[in-house]
C-alpha cells in the first residue's frame, strides 16, 4: 500500500468521524443528473452530505475559503462550511461531462439561537433569518423591553451584524402632564419714629433726637418749624406727622407704621406627547435678549425663560412607561441688574430639576419639590434713648420681613392612542364673535348660539369662563 493510498483512506475516515460525531448533525442533498440541483444550506462550522445518482469521477469547490470539501465516496460528498458567503460546488463524469453545478450557501448557524429565543422569549412570534454574515429579526413583540433582550441576545451570535426589523406592539404614545404648582407669601412690617425739638431753652439753635433720621435731612428740621412741612411725600406709607408747641419749645413728631402682605400663585398644566424612545420640548414663556460683544462688536443673543419641558418615554412592558425629564420654571428678576456698555441686564430666577422616573399607566410621582424661607430682624435705636420704657419707642425703628416659597412638580404619564378630530374641543369652539347687535346695545364681546358639539368636546365647549372680576384675600 503506498503514501497516496494510505492518505486517501486517512482523508476518508476523518471525513466518516465528522460526519457522524453529534456536533456535525449532517443533513443530505440528493443530486440528479440532468436536473437543476437545489441550492445547498450549509451552516457555518458545520456539515452536510451531497449525494449523486451517477458516480463522478472529478469534483471542485470554486472557493475554498467559503467551503471545504472531501469524498466520502464516489457518490458522496462531505461540504464543511467556513465562512459565511456563496460559491459554486461543480461535479463531473468519468468521461469529462458535467453532473451538476451546486449553489453552496453558508450561512451564520442560527439554530442555537433560535433555541435561546425560544427558551428566554417564548411567546413571542419572531422571526429569524441570515442575510450574507448577518442576522435579521423581524415579527412583533410585546414591549421594547422584550425588543431589547431579543437584541442583546442576537449581538451574542454575530456582533455588529444584527439587523432589527421587529416591531413592537400596543400602544406606544405617551402623553406626560405635568403640574407646576407654586405659592410665594411675604409680610413686611415696620414701625420707626422721628423726633424733633426747638427752644429758647436751647439758645436759639434747633436740636434734634431721630430713629429713622427723616429729620436728618438737609433742611428737614428748617421745613417743619418754618413752614410746617414734614418730610412726607408720595412714596411714604402709614406716616403721621404731628406738631406742638408748649410755651417757648416747639415739637413735631413723625411715626412711621407699615405692615404688607402679598400673596402670589404661579400654576401652569403642560401637556405634552410623545412616541416611546422619542424626546418631546415644550416652553411656555419668551426669550429674553441678552448683547454680548465679540469681536465684530456686538451682537445678541437670547435666553429662554418660562415653563420648559423636555422628556423621553419609554414604554417598558405593558403599561410600565420610564420617563427621563427634564422640568424647569424660570423667570425675570428684575431685583438683579447687570451694567454693561451702558446696558442694563436683568438676573433670572430659575427652577429645575432632572431625573428618570418608572410608572405605570395614570400613576404620579411629585419629582421636585422646594420650600424656601428666608427671614429677616432689624432693629435700630439711638442709644440710651432706645432702650427707654414706653417713651422708647420713640427712639427706636423696627423692621420684619420674611418671605416663603413653595414650589411642587408632579407628573403623571398615560399611554394614549389618536381619535378622531371632532372628538377633540379647542379653546375657540367656546367663543363666537359678536354681532353688531349684540355688542353695541347689549354689550356683549362675546356672540351667542351656533352649532352645538355632542359628547366630551360639546361638554368642555360648554363651559363657560366668565368669573366676577378682582379677588378675596383671607
């Protein structure tokens, strides 16, 4: 027995202990002569047989680095695939005449991962195929969580060649409302006293006792002893000017008592919607402009202020939404100022917050919340003279002030789906223009009757906004 013989029957018994270890799992091919063969499927490192009705005496594999080949025997052959692509298995007679061509795929093994799909997602109708080296995945699933797993999973078997086709069903709009609700309250009260005395008893001269010092002023003293004009004008509040004589001395009193308090309520109900994994805005407010010089002089540039919202949903499994937010309430504030090339730059307040929130369907979640309360004790006196019962207060100027902010934001997600347009009402079904009638002798600004809406949009059309005019404070 020589070399070639002993090769040849080593070659064929490697090949008989591939094709029947388990890992192989080889499926066949029949290939008839005169007939077109089918093409054949061949799964990446792994093996099938391609048998002939007619033995052959040659065989060639037109890319070796897609396939290997190796005879079985002279009707059998043994296709090992190596790498994903296409090429051309040929077979010829004893006497040179072609048996058939074979188309030869290999493609990326699948099977496994079909049975991990099965195992991890196995209600879900996904479809798995190969294209080229690759993976494509198509079907619907339940929720982008599930989308996402099926994914990660593919990334597993061929890494940067996933192709998703998949959709996900159910309802995958989000519409966020968000509540900003806020109470800002300040009391201010202050009490201060002037005193002022002239006399004989002083040689003539004008002497002068002061806790505020409105009798400090140039002239001050010379006004009300002359022509009786206390320093009392337009911007003073709860100030009592009094005068007296007793024998030679004149006397004159100023008292100043103030006490404020103010109330504000910001609230603003943004509604906003979006499909899941999408980012939505909203901004309610203006720009506020804002020069800034550079090199070719200056130019302007403008600074957003309002209520802002920027979110992404995303619908997690059924009615689970993640909401990522981002909330904001800002405005001018003009007790800030900046001095620049003649230009005077109001501060800003603002509010915000950022965070990423789970819920389910109509659930709320209040995300922010900021109580803020600043206080402020003053007190002056002339010396001495301040700390005198009674007659003290005379000499002393006192001043209270605290103000107090709460701020809340609750947000609260519903998945929604279109309707139809006439379902829906507009601020502008709820006004009809006035006829000449109407306005000029019953002045109405606002007409009457026209086409009445049915259902929920007729309902909120209906509603009327008229309201009593001013406010109660309790």
């Amino acid at each position: 027995m020589d070399i070639r013989t002993i090769s040849r029957a080593g070659l064929m018994g490697v090949a008989l202990a591939m094709a029947m270890a388990p890992a192989a799992q080889a499926e066949s091919i029949r290939v008839m002569r005169g007939e077109a063969a089918s093409a054949l499927q061949v799964p990446m490192n792994r093996a099938v047989v391609v048998e002939s009705d007619t033995p052959f005496a040659e065989l060639s594999i037109a890319n070796p680095g897609i396939a290997d080949i190796s005879t079985l025997s002279d009707r059998s052959i043994y296709v090992l695939g190596k790498t994903p692509g296409r090429t051309t298995l040929t077979l010829l007679s004893a006497d040179g005449r072609l048996i058939s061509n074979v188309e030869v795929h290999v493609t990326p093994d699948i099977a496994e991962f079909k049975e991990r799909l099965r195992q991890i997602l196995p209600n879900e109708k996904i479809e798995v195929r190969t294209a080229n080296d690759g993976i494509v995945m198509s079907g619907t699933v339940s929720s982008i969580g599930k989308l996402d797993r099926a994914l990660d999973l593919a990334s597993r078997y061929a890494p940067g060649r996933v192709s998703n086709l998949m959709s996900v069903g159910g309802t995958q709009q989000v519409m966020l409302k968000v509540r900003f609700a806020e109470m800002q309250r300040s009391v201010s009260k202050s009490l201060s006293a002037s005193l002022a005395a002239r006399g004989s008893i002083f040689g003539g001269n004008t002497g002068v006792v002061s806790g505020t010092g409105n009798f400090t002023g140039s002239g001050a003293v010379g006004n009300v002893f002359g022509s009786g004009s206390f320093p009392i004008n337009s911007e003073s509040a709860g100030a009592l000017g009094l005068g007296f004589s007793a024998g030679s001395m004149q006397f004159a009193v100023l008292l100043e008592a103030l006490e404020s308090k103010g109330v504000v309520r910001t609230l603003a109900e943004p509604n906003l919607t979006a499909l899941s994994g999408q980012e939505a805005k909203f901004l309610a407010g203006g720009e506020y402009p804002i020069p800034v010089r550079d090199d070719n002089g200056v130019s302007v540039t403008y600074k957003p202020f309002g209520v802002e919202l920027n979110f992404t949903p995303v619908v997690v499994e059924g009615d689970v939404i993640n909401l990522t937010i981002n909330a904001a309430v800002s405005s001018i504030d003009t007790s800030v100022a900046v001095q620049t090339s003649g230009i005077s730059i109001n501060g800003f307040k603002r509010r915000e917050t950022s965070t990423t929130v789970e819920m389910r369907d109509g659930e709320s979640f209040a995300i922010a919340g900021l109580l803020q309360d600043d206080f402020r004790n003053l007190k002056g006196q002339v010396p001495w003279l301040g700390d005198i019962p009674v007659l003290g207060a005379l000499f002393r100027s006192a001043d209270y002030n605290r103000a107090q902010s709460e701020l809340v934001i609750i947000v609260t997600p519903h998945l929604v789906s279109p309707t139809r347009g006439e379902a829906l009402a507009l601020p502008t079904d709820r006004v009809k223009l006035p006829s000449e009638k109407d306005f000029f002798l019953f002045g109405k600004v606002t007409g009457s009757g026209g086409k009445a809406q049915k259902g929920a949009a007729g309902e909120v059309a209906r509603q009327d906004f008229t309201a009593p005019y001013g406010y109660v404070m309790e």
